[in-house]
C-alpha cells in the first residue's frame, strides 16, 4: 500500500542519504532525518482540462422532501467498510446514516444536553471498533455511537487530566485515542495519546508552535488528519504539509510548495471594542486517493491586511467583500506536485470540500450549493 511504500522511501532516504534533483522544479532533500519534498513550479488547469476527472456517482441530502433526508449543515463525514455513509447534522442537532444508494438508513438525536441529544456537536470520526466518534457540548462531553444508531458510551471531555485547551480528537490508533490541543497565547499546539478510561494524557507526541502571534486568551488549532500509522498536519501561512509517525511522533516527511503566496494568517483583533479573530484562508491534509494525494486549499484574491480588516469589521466599518479562489493539488506518492486545478472566484472546490475517501477509493465531498449535501465521486485519475 501507498502508506507503507511512503515509510520506506523515507527511511531509504535517510539511510542513504539524498539531495537528488527529480525534475526540473522538484526535489527530495534529507535534512536531519526529515525528508522534504519541494516544488518550486506549479502547473495550474482548468477542470475541463485536468488529468483527473470527478464522476458524480451520488449525493446524500435533498431539497425539500423527503424531510429526513434534509440536511443543515455537515460537519463530519465516516464511511464504512459497506459505504454507508454517517454523517453529523449540525444544523439539525442530530446524526444520520445513509445507505449507500442515498436514502435514509436511521436518524438519531435532537437538541439539548442529555444522552442521546446534541448541542454544538462538530465532529464525528472513526471509533476504536466499528463505531463513531463524536465531539459534543462544544467539545465538553465525547460520545461512541454504534453503526445502528445507538449510544454506547459518553465521556467528561472537561475532567481529562493534562488535555489543555480545546481538546480535539483526531483518531484512534490501536484503539488508543490521538488528541489534538489547540495553541492558546505562547503555548504551541499539541497532538496527544489519551486513555479515556482515566480521562488522562498518557504522553505527549507532537508540540508545534503557530508561525504567527496569537494573543492571550485566543485558541487556534491546525489542521489535521490520521492516515494509517502517520499523522499530517498542515500549517497556516505557508503551504506546508508535515508527516509524523503516529506512534513515537517523530517528524519524517516535510511536503512543501515555495511558489505559493496565497494563504494568510487569521485576521486577529484586540481592543476597547473587544477581541475577534477570523479566518480567511485555509489548507487542508492530504487525502489519499489511488498512489496520489490530494491536497484542497482556498485563499482570498484580494486581502493584504487579515488584522486590519477585521479590526474595521468590528468597529463597523465599511469593508470589501472578500473574493477568494480554490484549488485541489495533485501530487504523486513521494511528494511530486503534478499540477493544480484551480476554481477561480469560490471558497471551495467546484466539486464541493472534499473531506474522505471511501475503503473502494470513491471521493466524499461537502457542499451547501445549491443545498446542504455530502456528494459522492468515483475518480478517473491519468498516470
């Protein structure tokens, strides 16, 4: 598998050692144990003309009827070994399966605070055994939910000893949990292991600091995903993709783009008026997709200053609407970038925000045009 053929390369190169020249505009590098892939130029194509096409295969919410099948809002999608597909209704306070032809295989949930209800829920995720799990009560109270609906078990999120702030599961390992702890004022970001049954960080794999100031008081996390045995992380300013080892988090991968000025840090603001800080820009982990990886990203066409636009957003004052443009990034398995198809003017790929791939390698996506709904692609990728 792709995974593991990744792990090799690394360590061959390591062992090795390497500064070899793939092509004209990329390179793979060994820099003390770290390998980093780096692309200088970027081959940019419409979606017309892209060497990987998109084939809706099906779409999962509808319009108007039947009212069951209505979403409001997607926050998460699982898929299972038999494509159903679960999905966290934000909106709509409650969870919801769907058979894999798109009609309603079972919906749970309502609003308020007590088992089996919803408020402020935003993720749901691969449990440890066939299940999912969801983040609650604004990440106050994790649920495990069973694949017929059921809630099994629900843990304190707050009483975890050492979690830190806004703690964020990313995945489970071997049946142990991976966390992530957002950075808080000078305090980095942290990934951790956690036992939920003491409610306790057990170790501390991975401390990352932001690459821009954060004030007291403001939490912000980065983007991240859990793959098999390594961990992606995605940084914020620059177009950075880092791959650790989801065990030991040890760092061996670093995928980087140097041509590519687009993203901004978060627009922060503090003042007699109060505090805000808004995002503008944003880079995805990468999805596996076949011996590729696809990397989605939006950024704003027409913003220099994040800080000072929010900083007239909050006093009221007149502020241009925002223009962006968005993009999925198609690199090969060592780290090649082969090209970007580039959406001009949307804060999102055409094809919607694409959020997993399914275990028979069908592209999942979400999107609110026209309506709230999670799309299904089969993907004709050329070699």
């Amino acid at each position: 598998m792709v995974r593991f053929y990744l792990s090799g390369l690394a360590c061959l190169l390591i062992l090795f050692g390497c500064s070899a020249e793939a092509t004209e505009g990329f390179s793979l590098e060994e820099r003390d144990g770290v390998v980093h892939a780096i692309n200088s130029e970027t081959t940019v194509w419409t979606p017309e003309e892209a060497p990987v096409r998109f084939e809706l295969e099906q779409t999962f919410g509808v319009l108007d009827e039947p009212e069951e099948a209505m979403l409001a809002g997607t926050t998460s999608v699982v898929v299972g070994n038999d494509d159903v597909v679960y999905l966290l209704d934000r909106g709509n306070h409650r969870l919801v399966a769907f058979n894999p032809d798109g009609t309603v295989r079972w919906s749970e949930g309502r609003e308020g605070e007590g088992p089996g209800e919803f408020q402020n829920a935003f993720t749901a995720a691969p449990g440890p055994a066939d299940d999912l799990f969801v983040v609650n009560q604004s990440g106050q109270r994790w649920e495990r939910w069973s694949h017929e609906g059921e809630l099994m078990e629900s843990y304190d999120a707050g009483r975890i000893e050492g979690g830190g702030f806004f703690l964020s599961p990313v995945g489970f390992h071997n049946g142990t949990l991976i966390a992530s702890s957002s950075a808080m004022g000078e305090e980095p970001m942290r990934i951790l292991q956690i036992d939920l049954d003491a409610l306790a960080v057990v170790d501390t794999l991975i401390e990352r600091p932001l690459d821009f100031e954060l004030p007291e008081f403001f939490g912000y996390g980065l983007s991240n995903r859990l793959e098999g045995d390594h961990l992606w992380l995605a940084d914020v300013t620059s177009y950075t993709l880092e791959e650790y080892h989801a065990l030991t988090g040890e760092r061996v991968r670093m995928l980087e783009r140097t041509d590519e000025y687009g993203l901004v840090p978060p627009g922060i603001y503090v003042g007699d008026e109060g505090g805000r800080m808004a995002t503008f820009s944003r880079l995805a982990t990468p999805l596996w997709l076949e011996d590729h990886l696809l990397v989605h990203s939006h950024w704003p066409t027409n913003l220099t200053d994040p800080s000072a636009h929010v900083r007239r957003q909050v006093r009221d004052q007149s502020v241009p609407e925002i223009t962006s443009n968005a993009a999925i990034d198609l690199f090969t398995s060592e780290g090649q970038l082969r090209g970007r198809i580039l959406w001009e003017g949307l804060q999102q790929a055409g094809i919607g925000r694409p959020v997993t791939v399914g275990s028979d390698g069908k592209l999942y996506t979400t999107t609110d045009d026209p309506f709230p709904q999670v799309r299904r692609y089969a993907v004709h990728l050329d070699q």
